[in-house]
C-alpha cells in the first residue's frame, strides 16, 4: 500500500481514503477514481491520512490524475443532470410518489445517474426507476437523504444570517442534544435553537464541551448555598464568566 489521501466528491463532503500508489498526489489535487457509484473525478482535500482501524477495509487505488477532457465531462454532466431532474419531477409528479427530489448526479463515466431525494417514509419507486432506465438506457440510483443531508445539499442561510455551516465547512453531522442547549442556558424555544433543516442546530456543539469544562464545581441554578450572612438561592449563572446571582433572604445582612 502506498501513500494514502483523503478525496472528496462534494463541496464539504465526506473524505473517503484512496492508495495513491506511486503517484505523485498532493492535497488540492483532481483524480480519477473508482467508487461503489462508478468512476468519478474527485479533489484531494488530505493528502496524508492514516490506515484503517479494521484490517479488512478494503482501500482502493487511485486511477490516474484528472485531464482537461475529466473537467470538461463533469462540466457537460452538469447541463445533463438538470434535464434528469427535470425528467424526474416529472415523472415522480405522474406516479403521484410522496417524495421530493433533492438532486441528480452522473457518474463521470455515464454509466449511472444517481437522484437524490428526501421522504417521510418507505416509497415503493420499483416502477419509477423502471421509466427511468427506459428513458436514460442507463443504470439508474435513487438515494433516499435525511433532512441535514437535504440542507447540505441545497444550502441556504441559518439564524445567524450566514450560509448554513453544513455547506460550508462540514464534512459531517455530529449527534446533537437538546441538552446542549439547556446547559449553555440558551433558550428552548424550538424556533430559536432549530436550524435550516428543522433539526437542532449543529452549532449547539461547537461550545458544549468547553460549557461542560466551566460548569464544573459551579452550583446549579435552584441550588442553596452558604454564606458567611446565610443560607442564598442560585438564580441565575453566567457559565462563561463564572459568576452567579444568589437570592438572600431579606433578613439576611
């Protein structure tokens, strides 16, 4: 096994190994390669990561470094992607199929296109991939995404008014709980902690562990504690600058 890279086929996609083998590949590079989808054309976003933990993932090689002709293909694929999308409103609309089509992708090689769409549950698209392949004489993919991946995807602005940060710079979504909220004492009104996707903002995150670090040896709001004067109420905590707001009785001195 030679070098191994981390490639990408997404803006702020997944990163999936590739054996560069003896080819001379470094991080923003193109390159061809074969995946579980077909041949497809790739940037290297790594150009040095480590083996797989588990001994029997298979890592496949790197095909060759993109040519002119690789980004012109991809280019061309673009303009023919947006007619399968139109195609497939169309017919998704004609079999009455409560799903909705995110997006269309063609390998690089055409020999598959992949459509992308969301839904509340199971569809049965037997017959929908059967009009299809009959339309496209191709292999055809439909890819069922969850709500973030649909947000990815399309993109859009969040509540902060900046570009959804899954389109921007996520290359995954990590578990997110309503806990993250209440212990950084943001409000949990589902309006303000949602985000484009309708699920909990990914943000919630970004601070939680640094929150639960400070929150140590503080005392929780609604907690009693002791003064030279008596017995305080914790009201209200500010985490970051570890500070609280105790209630004393009035006889208190």
């Amino acid at each position: 096994m030679g070098k191994l890279v981390g490639i990408s086929f997404r803006r702020c996609g997944k990163i999936y190994r590739f054996d560069a083998g003896d080819l001379e590949i470094y991080k923003g590079d193109w390159v061809v390669v074969e995946t579980v989808r077909g041949v497809e054309l790739g940037q290297v976003m790594h150009d040095k990561m480590q083996p797989p933990e588990d001994e029997t993932v298979v890592v496949k090689p790197i095909l060759r470094k993109a040519l002119p002709e690789d980004h012109k293909a991809v280019e061309d694929n673009k303009y023919k992607s947006a007619e399968a999308f139109r195609i497939g409103l169309e017919k998704i609309r004609e079999h009455g199929l409560p799903m909705k089509l995110v997006d269309v992708e063609y390998t690089l090689d055409e020999s598959k296109i992949v459509f992308y769409f969301s839904s509340d549950g199971r569809v049965d698209f037997r017959a929908l991939v059967r009009d299809l392949a009959a339309i496209f004489r191709k292999r055809i993919e439909l890819h069922q995404i969850g709500v973030r991946d649909v947000a990815k995807i399309l993109g859009g602005i969040g509540p902060c008014g900046l570009t959804v940060c899954c389109a921007t710079f996520m290359t995954g979504f990590d578990p997110v709980s309503i806990r993250m909220a209440k212990d950084q004492n943001l409000s949990l009104n589902p309006v303000k902690i949602s985000g484009a996707c309708g699920r909990l903002m990914c943000c919630l995150k970004y601070e939680f562990d640094q929150y639960t670090e400070l929150m140590e040896g503080l005392p929780e709001q609604g907690a009693k504690v002791m003064f030279p004067d008596g017995e305080g109420l914790v009201v209200e905590l500010n985490i970051p600058k570890q500070t609280a707001i105790v209630e004393m009785p009035s006889n208190a001195r």
